[in-house]
C-alpha cells in the first residue's frame, strides 16, 4: 500500500500539473460519478492527508468549492500526460477518472473511495485521521496521547492504525521498529519513550518526500534501501542474523530476531519463516 510519502509525492506531480489551471473536460468511470462535469471549474490546489489525496476545485463564477477525493490503497496511481500522449501506465480498463486542461492530463487508475465533496465538508473523508506525518498539523506529543491510550495493542498495529498518526505504512513500521529496537508484538504501554518513536517515524517519512524510492539505510540503491522490510530470510544489515516475517493482523511483519528481541514465544508468531 502506498505510504504518506508517496501519496505526498503523487500530490505534488498533480499539482505541477493541474493547480491554478481551469479544467477543460473531465470523465468519471464510476457509477455515482459518471453524469458529474467538471469543465470550467479551476484547480486550487493538490493536497495529500495521511494516504489521502484531496484535489480542492473552485468554480469560476460563484463562491463554490468541490473538494476530489481519492484513495490509491494498494493499488491505485495518478498519471499525468502531455495533451495528445498515450496513456501507458495501466490498461484502459483500470481507469476512474481522467481530468483535462490545455497542458495536461491527469489520468487516475484504480482509484478508491473516489468522492466528490464541498470543501467546507471535508472532515467527513478525513476528520477521523491523527496528526499527519507530513503536515501542517504534525504534532508528535498528539500522536504519542493517541497510541498511548491503547496500552494493550501491540505496537505495530497501532503505529499502522490511522487514526493515531497518518501516513505510515508496512514499510515505515518495519522499519521505525527495526530503528528502537522493538518487537513489533510489544504493547503498546511497555514501549518506552512514545514521542521519540513517533518522531524517528516522520523524520523517516519526510527524508523520502520529492523521491519514490523510500529508503531507510541512507542507500539510493534499491537492494540495500531497507534494513528489514521485505528481507525476510536475508541477512540484517546491522547484524548478520536472519531476518525474519511473520503475519500479524492482516499483514506481514518483518524484523531481526537478534536486533530486536521479544519475550520469547508470543501469540501471533505462528508461521514464522
């Protein structure tokens, strides 16, 4: 699934290509959407929440403000193309939305929880969401409040839970984890010291903005980006010993058994390979 990161990244190639412009056409491939036109209404801006894209519109001749939401969960991607480019990013039939000016296209592919909302009522697709990694309302000592009040989930399910900070994915857990030491089944309540997790976590987030591959080492080389996540059965960079994977909840956890020690036997651990 994209990270905060990425989707950051994808808000940023959407605004260099549609802010401050008037749409000259559009076309929804969705049910609820399909008779909605957006010709003449202007691009304010491309923002990202967590791993939300928000697309904020205005109309050109009242005081109307539409805000174009979307979601890329595992698999969705904006696109954006020179007028006249063949779309190439992903079969014709993937395709959502496609969104026109005079200088560009932006073609969305397999876009979720695709809405369209006044602005003013945006906090009903986000409102739900903790501080943002990568935004104006980055606060870690919320962030820190909102895991704690959980003391028994394990910390990384609550690091992936959105509601206490958006923005981190699988890949930024493992890692975050790998980087404090922590079991990943470690409670939350015996995690020692909160704010500096959650701050090693934006810092790790914010160092990838304006680039797509998210490394964690330092290494712009994609094989030795990462210390843990997606190694499983591979050497620790810092130690040698083999990483290991693991489900928890619905997703694979990876993490050094010697880098980052747990009691012993624990729930969850079932499968290990």
């Amino acid at each position: 699934m994209p990270e905060g990161d990425t989707v950051w990244n994808t808000a940023r190639v959407l605004e260099r290509a549609l802010a401050d412009r008037i749409l000259t056409g559009s076309d929804f491939r969705v049910p609820r959407l399909a008779t909605t036109d957006l010709t003449g209404w202007a691009v304010r801006e491309s923002a990202s929440r967590g791993k939300h894209l928000l697309l904020r519109l205005r109309h050109p001749e009242s005081d109307r403000r539409l805000t174009l939401h979307s979601h890329l969960r595992m698999d969705g991607a904006w696109r954006t193309y020179a007028p006249g480019e063949r779309w190439t990013a992903r079969p014709a039939h993937l395709i959502r939305v496609v969104l026109r000016t005079s200088e560009a296209v932006a073609v969305g592919y397999h876009l979720h929880d695709l809405a369209l909302v006044p602005t003013g009522q945006e906090s009903t697709l986000v409102g739900h969401l903790g501080p943002d990694l990568l935004g104006a309302d980055w606060d870690e000592v919320e962030a820190a409040r909102r895991l704690a009040a959980a003391p028994t989930v394990e910390i990384a399910d609550a690091l992936l839970d959105q509601r206490n900070l958006a923005g981190i994915g699988n890949l930024y857990k493992a890692e975050t984890l790998f980087l404090r030491g922590l079991w990943p089944w470690t409670p939350v309540g015996e995690v020692p010291d909160l704010p500096a997790l959650v701050r090693l976590a934006q810092r790790l987030l914010a160092s990838n903005r304006g680039r797509w591959l998210q490394t964690t080492t330092g290494s712009l080389r994609r094989t030795e980006a990462n210390y843990v996540y997606g190694r499983g059965g591979r050497p620790c960079h810092r130690c040698g010993t083999l990483v290991r994977r693991a489900e928890q909840g619905e997703r694979i956890t990876f993490w050094c058994p010697h880098c980052q020690p747990g009691p012993g036997t624990a729930p969850g651990r079932a499968g290990i390979r």
